[in-house]
C-alpha cells in the first residue's frame, strides 16, 4: 500500500470522532429542550450546564479534525 493511499484512510478514520461529536451534541440539547418543557423554571439555571457541555463536546470534534490534518498533511 503505498504511503499517499494509507495517510487518506487514517484521515478518514480520524473524523468518525467529528460523528460522534454530533451525536453527543444533539443528545445534550435535546435532553436541555426535553427537561425545560418540564420544568421552565429550572431552565435558566441549567443553561450554563448546558453550554459548557457543549463546549466540551465540541473540543472533541476539533480535536478529531486536528488529528485528521495532521495525519494528512504531516
């Protein structure tokens, strides 16, 4: 297998994580949504919960991205 052909599959590999951020994403704000229908008082007390999940989930998508360019252009 040449060099080139292996550097694109590993990169490939790399952004499943991007998937999985996606996912992760969504549960989190749906369950957000889902939880403040219930309890609208209890909403804003929870959304600074919520952005930092996001934010966490969303380095991990960043670092999946990073790993991918580094595999393809290193």
């Amino acid at each position: 297998m040449e060099i080139e052909s292996a550097k694109l599959i590993g990169a490939g590999l790399a952004t499943i994580g991007v998937a999985g951020a996606g996912v992760g994403i969504g549960i989190i704000f749906g369950q957000y949504v889902s939880g403040s229908m219930r309890n609208p008082a209890a909403a804003p007390k929870v959304f600074g919960n919520v952005l930092l999940g996001f934010a966490l989930t969303e380095a991990v998508a960043l670092y999946a991205l990073v790993m991918a360019f580094l595999i393809m252009f290193g």
